[in-house]
C-alpha cells in the first residue's frame, strides 16, 4: 500500500506510523500526505530559497495624501453607505470596546467603527436558497429593523442605492432598474437583514504611518486587545446567525488577505456564510473521530512534536507546521475540552486568539494568506477540536500537479519553522506578542488537546 493510499479511519496502529505520511529522502525532498485529507505533497530540494515575503509584485507607489479619514475603497470610514446596512458596530469609548446593534443610518457618522459587520452583498449561499428550500423567513426582529431602516430616509436612500449597484453589477440596464418594482427591491433588501452571509470589517486600510501602497493593515499589525475583539466580534455573528435560522448545520469562517488569496479588496475583513451541510473535510474528520477519539492528538499535535514541528504554545493553544498541505500551511489548535468557537471561556479565546495574532505578526502583511477556521458542527455529535489554519497563497498549482495530483509545496514543513522562529522570537523581545513558549521552550505535553475528553 502506497502512502497515498491510506484511508480515512483506518486502524491505530497504521494511523501511528507517522512515517506513512512523512517521508524525507535521500536528496532532501520531502514527501508528505495530510493524515486528515489523504492529500500528497512533494517538498522539493531548491524550490523553497524564499524569504518570508512575497516578492516580484508591482513596485509599491505613493499614497496619495492622506486624509483625516480613509477613502481607498468602500471598506472605508468614509464610506459606510458602500455596504449593505450594519447589523453591529463595535466602536471603542474611553478604552472599552462597545457593540451597537442595528445603528440608525443617521447615526453612521456620529462614531467611528472599530469593526462592522454587514451582509455580503454579493452572497455565496443566498438568502433566496433557504427561503426557496427550506421556506425560510426573516425573523419578527429582522423584520422590524427593516421597516425601520428604509422608513428612515437616509436608510431608504442607501438601500435603494445598494440594490442599484447589485442590478448594474448583474448587467441589468438603467431603463430595467427603474422599472424594477418596489416590492421586488425589498424582496432583494431581505438579504440585508436577514442573509446568512456576512462580512467582518476591520477599521484601518493603512498602518498609521503608511506612505506605500503596501503597507496595509493586517491581522498581525492587530495589537492583541484588537485581535481578541475581532475574534470576539466575529463569534458573535456566528452565534446570532444560528439563533435566527435553524436551518444551518455549520458556518464556514474564513479570511482571505491579499488577492492571491481571493480577496477582493485589499482591505482587512473576515467572512462568515451558514452552510446547511457540513461538507466533506468535515464530515470525513468526524467519521475519523467516530473510529479514534484521539485522533487529532495522534495524527496531529503528538505526530508535530515527534517531527519537531511544534514552535509555540501557550496554555489555551498549540501552533505548529502542517504537513500534507498544497500551500505552505501553520496550523493552531484549541486545547480547550470546548470544541466550537462560541463555547470557549473568555480566557481560552484570549489564549488561543493570541497565537493565532502572533502567527499573523510572525508572517506579516506582505504574505497573501487564507484564515480558515474548523470546528464541531452544532449538530454533530462526536467532536473535532476549534482550529485555524494560515496558508500561505505563495505558490500556484500547475500542470503537473493536475496530471499527477502531486502538489509540489515550495517549502519543506522544517524549512518553515525556521522561518517562522526566528520572528517569533523577535516580535517576544519587542513586546509585540504575547510572552509565551517558542520552539524548544514548549512542554510537548502529549495528548496536549482535551477535545476528546467526556
């Protein structure tokens, strides 16, 4: 049997030869399949003489003068009525972070947002899809916060404006958009207060002091307080959308920073889309705990610690090198008994959204990355453990990779950490992460994940 024909769920004992999905060769070429996807990936010797950025992009450019208030795109402080209504803002007053639900539209512009969370206007599963499928409705209090809105005349204004956009986006003419009825344009606002797909906007385009077209604002340019509350922040979306549609089974969490990663503007923000299925990775990783409880621990952070693959933990969260993956991948796990993000103490998402902050911070903003976040369904009865995993969007598959289904990854999982070290340590002497374990330092307790437990 060839590495890359071992199955999901297999017996222990295959499941604890590590060697069956890592292998380094003679020549320094790593071979490598992901124990959770069965996906191989080849490292090979010369391919990976990187440093820890991207580069060969377009020369960075001036910013333009930069105003009081950003205006570089409609995630902008200056243009809040570029995106569909906001269902919360969380805005700082005397120091404390503060959520307001359902702002009034007049009163856009009498705070300044920290962070938003809207509906995407441009939905991956739509709000059409659960109520065509499942006769789903908006709630009484979505209901409400509609009428509201649009009997509002600034709120009437920025919907009727938004819901343009969409049908000129949709390439629908000026002459079909005036004659679109006004009861088919709310049908379409439904989506704006009661969708199921939603954006988590970050404040800053730009670093304060930004003079380049690249010096964005990132996820590791966060302080840790900030990092915290936009965790905090999207969880509670994630939290709210399962309380007004029952339908959903899972809600997929994910980040794309930089346009090789997806994004479609280059300005901080997270997304969050309801899901009335689990998916297959999801699916297959429950049948593998079905099988072997302690599953995540073997096959992930016992079989990092044997590879020396781990580089930092703290006491809510270990983060280490993921093997098997098409991208170069770190990968940061809860080692909370809690296994889905909503249900963690205040201190186990502080711990956890402080390594997930300084893996950020260790790669920095110039790096197109995804977020991506795994968890227990809420209808699932066996548990996988809350995990994030960043991968680096700094290769492109190709031909040989469709003709093989051999991904070539350009940096070994050990050349990695040795990149990401390094930083780590760096950003501990300056202060700017949180002071806990690096490499050697850690205690590689085994078993360190306490998912499994009853």
């Amino acid at each position: 049997m060839s590495v890359g024909q071992i199955s999901v769920g297999q017996d222990r004992m295959i499941a604890r030869n590590y060697s069956s999905y890592y292998n380094v060769m003679p020549d320094g070429t790593v071979k490598q399949v992901n124990p959770f996807t069965g996906t191989e990936v080849w490292s090979v010797v010369g391919r990976g003489n990187k440093p820890i950025s991207n580069g060969g992009g377009p020369e960075p450019k001036p910013i333009a003068a930069k105003p009081p208030r950003e205006n570089h795109c409609s995630f902008c402080e200056t243009r809040y009525f570029e995106t569909p209504p906001e269902k919360a803002r969380l805005i700082k007053h005397d120091g404390e972070f503060e959520m307001n639900l359902h702002l009034p539209p007049d009163q856009y512009e009498d705070s300044v947002a920290e962070f938003r969370r809207t509906g995407n206007m441009f939905e991956i599963v739509t709000v059409d899809y659960w109520k065509k499928n499942y006769g789903y409705r908006l709630t009484n209090g979505a209901t409400a916060w509609r009428d509201a809105y649009i009997g509002n005349n600034r709120g009437a204004e920025h919907i009727n404006a938004i819901i343009n956009f969409k049908l000129r986006q949709a390439g629908k003419t000026e002459e079909q958009i005036r004659r679109k009825s006004q009861f088919d344009k709310l049908h379409m606002a439904d989506a704006f207060f009661g969708g199921c797909h939603e954006l988590i906007i970050a404040k800053k385009h730009y670093l304060d002091n930004a003079e380049l077209d690249n010096q964005l604002y990132s996820s590791g340019e966060m302080t840790r307080e900030e990092h915290y509350q936009y965790f905090k922040f999207t969880i509670d979306a994630m939290r709210d959308i399962l309380d007004y549609n029952r339908y959903i089974r899972y809600i997929s969490v994910f980040q794309n920073w930089l346009r090789p990663a997806g994004a479609s503007v280059d300005h901080l923000h997270k997304q969050i889309v309801g899901l009335d299925e689990w998916g297959s990775l999801i699916s297959d990783q429950i049948q593998m705990v079905r099988q072997d409880p302690n599953v995540f621990n073997e096959l992930g952070t016992n079989f990092a610690a044997q590879y020396n693959l781990v580089f930092a933990e703290n006491d809510y969260a270990i983060a280490f090198v993921g093997i098997g993956h098409r991208f170069p991948t770190i990968e940061i796990y809860s080692k909370s008994y809690y296994s889905r993000p909503y249900e963690h103490t205040e201190e186990e998402l502080r711990g956890f959204s402080s390594l997930v902050h300084a893996c950020h911070a260790a790669m920095g903003s110039q790096i197109s990355c995804n977020e991506e976040w795994y968890y227990t369904p809420v209808d699932a009865v066996y548990k996988i453990p809350w995990h994030v995993l960043l991968k680096w969007r700094i290769n492109v598959p190709a031909g040989f990779e469709g003709g093989t289904n051999i991904y070539i990854n350009p940096i070994t999982p050990i050349d990695l950490r040795d990149k990401i070290v390094p930083r780590f340590y760096q950003l501990r002497s300056e202060g700017k992460i949180e002071n806990f374990p690096i490499a050697e330092e850690c205690n590689l307790t085994p078993n360190a994940l306490k998912y499994y437990l009853k």
